[in-house]
C-alpha cells in the first residue's frame, strides 16, 4: 500500500475517533450539569414543604372521611324512614327494596376507618386532580433525585412520608368517588323501584339533595387543596427552572399516560387505529347517502346546537360534571362551604363632614360578616371615633367615642349592593372604658343605603357605602343623616 494511502487511512480513523471522543465528553458534560442543576434545586426546596404538604394531605383525608361517613349516615336514615312507610304498604317490597342497600351503606360507612387501599391513576375521572397529580410527581422527582442532593436519612424520610400522605389523600378521593358512584346508581334504582307507589317523591328529592351535596363537598375540598402556602409555592418556583423536572412531569403524569406521552418515539404507533375527524365525516357522509346533505354541514349544525344546550346547562349548574348528577332542585351554593369559609374580615373609615377642608373626626371600624347566602351577609363590628383636631394648623388625636355596628349586605345586581343595619354610638370624649357604661351618651342610629364593590387584588376587594341615617332628627346635637363611608374586606 503506498504511504500516502496509509497515512490518509490513519488520519481518518483518527478523525472519527475524535469525533466520538468529543460526543462522550459533551454526553458527559451534559449530564453531570443536569446533576448538578437538579442538586441545586434539591438543596433550595424549602424543608418546611415537606410539612406541610404532609399535614394539608392527613388533615384533607380527615375531612373526606368525616363529610362521607355524614352522608353515609343521612342516606341510610332516608333508606329506612322510607323502608318504614313502604311496609306499610307492601311489606315484601319493603324488604326487597331497602334491607340490602341498608346494610351496604353501613358496610360503606365502616370501611371508611380502614386504609383506603392503594392509589390506582390507571384511569382519569371526576377523581382526577391536576393539582395532586403534580404534586405526587413533585415528590416522586424529589425522591428519586436522593443520591443527587446529597440528602440525609432524615430528609429522604421526609420526601417518602409526604409522597406516601399524598397518595393515601389520593386513594382516599379515589374511594370517596366510588362511593358517590355507588350512591348515583342506587338513586336511579330507587326512583325506578318507587316509581309505582305514591307519595315518594319528596323523600327522593332528599335523597337526591344528600348525594348532589356530597359530590360538591368533594370537588370544594378539592379546591381547598390548590392554596399552596409559601413554602410550597417556593418549592415550585424552584422545581420548575429544572429542565429534568419538566422532562420527568411529562412522562409520569396523569395525562401522560393517557397520551402514551411516555412511549418515547412509540407515541406514533399507539395512535394508529384512531379515526381522524375526515374518517368520522366519511362514515356519516357514507350513513347519510349519496343524495343526502353534506356531512360537514350536519356534523356542524348537530354539534353547534349540542353545544348550546351544553353550554346552557353548565351556566345553570357550573360544579356538575356528571349528567346523572343534575339536581332537580335549586342547590345552595354556600351549603359546602365551612363556616370560617363564609366568613368576611374587613373595615371602613368615615369622616365628619366640616365646613373647612380638615374633617375633625374620623370613625374606624373593624367588621366581620357572615355570608349566609351567595348574595347576601351579615356582620357585626365596632368603630373608634378618633379626634383630629381642629385644622391642619391644630392637630391633635383624642378619643372622641365609639360604636357597636349590625349590618346586612345583598347584592342588587352586578357590583350594586343594599346596605342597611343598626348602630349605637358613644358620642362623648372618654379617657377609660368605665365611662362607656353611661346610657345618655349613647346614639342610635337606624341605616340604608348602596354600597359599590370593586376589585383590588385577588385576595382584597373594596367598596364605596352611602348611608342615610332615618334617626339623625332625634340626636342632640343634630348629626349629619347622609354618610359616606370607604371600606375593604378580604
């Protein structure tokens, strides 16, 4: 072989050679600051994360449990007030119908203080949560990157136990779902078996109250879930400037795995033999025949229609994600809701009008409401009447009085509010609270008016009151009747 040949052959090989050694050290490369990042991220979580996802999780499951052993019962009440009345008229129907399903709920009732069982996500459902869904990946992702962090023991048995609560919550809603399955079947099975006797439709329109209430407890915890405190929403925040995170979030989700997201290059094999849009129009084209209308136009027209209807309902009922759940009653939206929930923590300010630019007093108030229906409340407070002085050339705070408030708030329309309550006033400077027992000093005051609300921030709104007081006349001195009043809640 002549020796520029040789040499050419040397060189190439010393190329390739090269080429090759250049794609490990950038493979390598690449990966270990893949480490390194999600090392980083691993050692910014907050430790605090952990504790509170682990304690939002344990106390959420308590409340499932308590709110289904509640329906449980009330539903097997119903069952046998209407066991009852039935035997009066049909003994053997009575024990056909209800001695089965009695027993069953009790069954369901008992197994609530037993392990759920484990969290199967095979399926997406009602019981699917984005929000759980990505934070049991948060913490698989965690766990998994263990030897990465350079964790220790006790950490690593944290990430396990919160990841363990989060999927024990989510076996729990899992089994709450079933249960409400459970309880829409036999609600259609009594309405059926009941449908020949008479005077049943009140109870199954309980019945029926019972188990949509159930399933809107349900889909309000669910919400609940999604406050992420700021520990959390910091772990977050770090975990998603990981691209190893966002790659390991694609491929174990929910929603991967509905999409066969995970099968890599194979995601273009598992969907053959789905039918395309064009294939579905064909086959109604082919149904409808030759002569008959364009199978666009149909599908169109059916769908645009369709949609209507389904858009009408969902104004109607907004929460219902099952037609078989449609109540056939008006739902009180403010029946899942908590009592802290209904609760509104606010204030006000107003000022004595003056014939100068400086008002000379100004009444502060704190309020708390209780919202008793989604447009109304009712609240109590109390206002410190604060002395300003005389003008800008004389200020000077006193105490100037106080006053105790009752009000009622509902809403007109839009952001357009009645007002209205009752308040008694301590009109006189007092330096202790003893001289507050004084019955002449106190004023009464008899309210209405409008308020206007307003949006500030998502967790503070506003709001502009005008108030004519009825009782103005009879206070000595004579007060103002027209009040003017800025207030805020949250």
């Amino acid at each position: 072989m002549p020796y520029h040949e040789s040499a050419s052959s040397v060189s190439h090989w010393l190329i390739c050679f090269a080429v090759i050694f250049l794609c490990l050290i950038s493979g390598y490369a690449t990966r270990a600051q893949t480490t390194d990042s999600t090392a980083i991220a691993v050692s910014q979580v907050p430790a605090k994360y952990f504790s509170q996802v682990t304690g939002k999780s344990q106390k959420m499951q308590q409340l499932v449990d308590k709110s289904t052993a509640k329906a449980l019962q009330r539903l097997q009440k119903q069952e046998k007030k209407m066991q009852s009345r039935l035997a009066k008229i049909d003994s053997i129907a009575a024990k056909n119908i209800f001695s089965h399903s009695i027993d069953s709920l009790g069954n369901l009732k008992s197994k609530l203080q037993q392990k759920a069982g484990k969290y199967n996500p095979s399926s997406l459902g009602a019981n699917y949560s984005g929000y759980l869904d990505t934070l049991q990946n948060s913490l698989s992702f965690l766990k998994n990157a263990k030897n990465l962090g350079g964790q220790s023991k006790a950490l690593q048995d944290k990430v396990s136990g919160s990841l363990k609560s989060v999927q024990d919550l989510q076996a729990k809603f899992q089994q709450a779902e079933q249960i409400k399955a459970y309880i829409r079947e036999r609600r259609q099975q009594l309405k059926a078996q009941l449908a020949q006797y008479t005077g049943f439709t009140k109870d199954l329109q309980e019945y029926n109250k019972e188990a949509y209430y159930y399933g809107q407890q349900l889909k309000e915890y669910k919400e609940v879930l999604k406050d992420k405190k700021k520990a959390e929403a910091k772990a977050m925040e770090v975990l998603k400037k990981v691209p190893a995170y966002n790659d390991f979030l694609q491929k174990h989700s929910q929603l991967a795995s509905l999409f066969n997201l995970s099968g890599g290059s194979n995601t273009a094999q598992n969907l053959e033999g789905l039918q395309t849009r064009n294939q579905v129009e064909q086959l109604i084209q082919q149904r409808l025949g030759g002569s008959g209308p364009d199978a666009r136009a149909a599908v169109s027209q059916q769908m645009s229609q369709a949609r209507e209807q389904f858009n009408e309902l969902k104004k109607k009922f907004p929460d219902v994600d099952n037609a078989a759940d449609m109540p056939d009653f008006k739902p009180n939206e403010m029946k899942t809701k908590s009592f802290v929930q209904r609760l509104e923590f606010g204030g006000n300010m107003q000022f004595a009008r003056s014939t100068q630019f400086y008002p000379t007093t100004s009444d502060i108030a704190g309020q708390v409401a209780y919202k008793f229906h989604k447009n109304g409340t009712a609240g109590v407070g109390a206002a410190y009447k604060l002395g300003m002085g005389t003008g800008f050339d004389n200020i000077r705070f006193s105490s100037q009085g106080m006053g105790l408030r009752s009000f009622l708030d509902w809403k007109l329309k839009g952001t357009i509010y009645v007002n209205g309550g009752f308040e008694e006033n301590y009109t006189s400077n007092f330096q202790n609270t003893q001289q507050l027992k004084s019955v002449d000093n106190w004023q009464g005051s008899a309210l209405i008016g409008i308020s206007k609300k307003y949006k500030i921030n998502s967790k503070l709104k506003g709001n502009v009151i005008l108030l004519y007081d009825f009782l103005y006349n009879q206070h000595v001195p004579r007060t103002d009747p027209i009040k003017l009043r800025l207030g805020y809640n949250f």
